[in-house]
C-alpha cells in the first residue's frame, strides 16, 4: 500500500461535527471531504479545488471514501 498524497479538510464556515461510519469525528460543512495537498500542517489550507479548509493530517484522503466528497477534489485526484 502507498502513503496518500493528500489529507481530507473541511469547509472553515461550519463548525459542527458529523461522526462518520468508521469513527472519529470530521467537520462536514458543506456536506462534502475536500483534498488537501501534502505536506500540510492542521488548521487552514487551500482544497486542491480552491476551497479554504480546516485540513487535517490525520484523516487520510483515502480513508474518507465513505464520506461524500466534492466533486472537483474528486475529479482532480482521484
């Protein structure tokens, strides 16, 4: 297996959190994951899709498969 290239963030304008399936808490804003690109440190970070986001290096990009992503960020990586 590979190391993901990018982490999962979340929209900066929604604050409650969801918990998903598989445990862990991840802020869902706007419904949808959005891709971060490494290296990335927690806290504010531009989306691959250019959505300002509260990242988070410990929820993997590939991981959150069960949570609904954004389209674009979904487009471009994959």
């Amino acid at each position: 297996m590979t190391a993901s290239l990018y982490v999962t963030g979340t929209h900066v304008a929604w604050m409650e959190r969801h918990l998903p399936v598989g445990g862990g808490d991840l802020p869902r804003p706007d419904g949808v994951a959005h891709a971060v690109a490494k290296p990335v440190v927690d806290g504010l970070a531009a989306s691959v899709c250019g959505v300002l986001v509260t990242a988070r290096t410990d929820v993997d990009w590939q991981a959150t498969r069960d949570a609904p992503r954004c389209e674009e960020c979904q487009r471009v990586v994959g």
